[in-house]
C-alpha cells in the first residue's frame, strides 16, 4: 500500500517502494519519511526528506539493509507499548537524529558508498512527541530503495 501525502513530495523516485502509512502524532498528522529526487550511486546519496513531524522536533532515521524475509518488511505493532497505530519495520543497523524545522520538516543526505555492500537500503523515521502516545513517539511509513 502506497502512503498517503498529506505533505511532502508528490511522487518517490522510480524503483523506491513506500509501504503504510504513519501513526498520527499530536500534530494530528502521519510522519512521513520520503525520497527526494534520483537515487545516484556513483560519488552520489540519497535525499531522504521527513514531513510531518511536530515544529523543532527530534526525529531519527533509521536505516538498514535488504529485508530479511524476502523484501517483505517485518512489522511489529508498538500499541503493546502505548503506541496504537504504529509500526516498528526493522531491521536497523544506525539511527541518525535530526531536528525538524518549524514546519515539521527534515532533511537527511545520506551518501551511498555502502551500495558495494547492498542491493538495498530500508529507511524508517521515528519521532520524539511525548503528547502522541503514552510511548511518547511516532512511526513513519516505510521505505524500501534500491542501490542498483
């Protein structure tokens, strides 16, 4: 299932597959995790823009590599942990913080000499909002790019 953007870009770049939607933060709005523009390997990176985060929040990429079950993403509901609606789509290797802007919005230039390692990259965003959730954060949907 494709997300829905309710901000950010209009359409990922070919090949990158988005799947769910983000749990609903304080905001009243999904976080969105999304790329933006080509994926370039040689010498090149990956924009990765997140929307829809609470103004000056702290947010966190995660990425990792191929899906082990097949590019299946392996989801694990966080509403046992106070957190209805949202997802954990691991597995992750780093986890890399940024703070949002004033209009909820980050962007995260990763570069891509790891693609001699992978095929692919999975990338999700989590949010800090203490008001959301008893668990205090927020899911983005999740991303699956390929690095060929």
């Amino acid at each position: 299932m494709a997300c829905a953007r309710s901000v950010g870009p209009a359409v990922a770049p070919i090949g990158v597959w988005a799947s769910g939607v983000g749990c609903v933060g304080s905001n009243g709005a999904s976080l969105l995790l999304d790329v933006v523009g080509p994926v370039t390997l040689i010498e090149g990176a990956i924009d990765f823009e997140v929307a829809n985060a609470l103004s000056g929040g702290t947010t966190a990429v995660l990425i990792g590599g191929p899906t082990p079950t097949l590019g299946i993403p392996f989801g694990v509901a966080l509403e046992g942990l106070g957190a209805p609606g949202c997802f954990w789509m691991g597995p992750f290797l780093v986890a890399i913080p940024q703070l949002a802007d004033s209009a909820g919005r980050a962007t995260l230039t990763l570069p891509t000499e790891f693609s001699i390692f992978y095929t692919e990259l999975i990338a999700q965003v989590l949010g800090l909002d203490p008001s959301a959730n008893s668990l205090g954060l927020t899911a983005s949907n999740f991303l699956t790019v390929p690095l060929n």
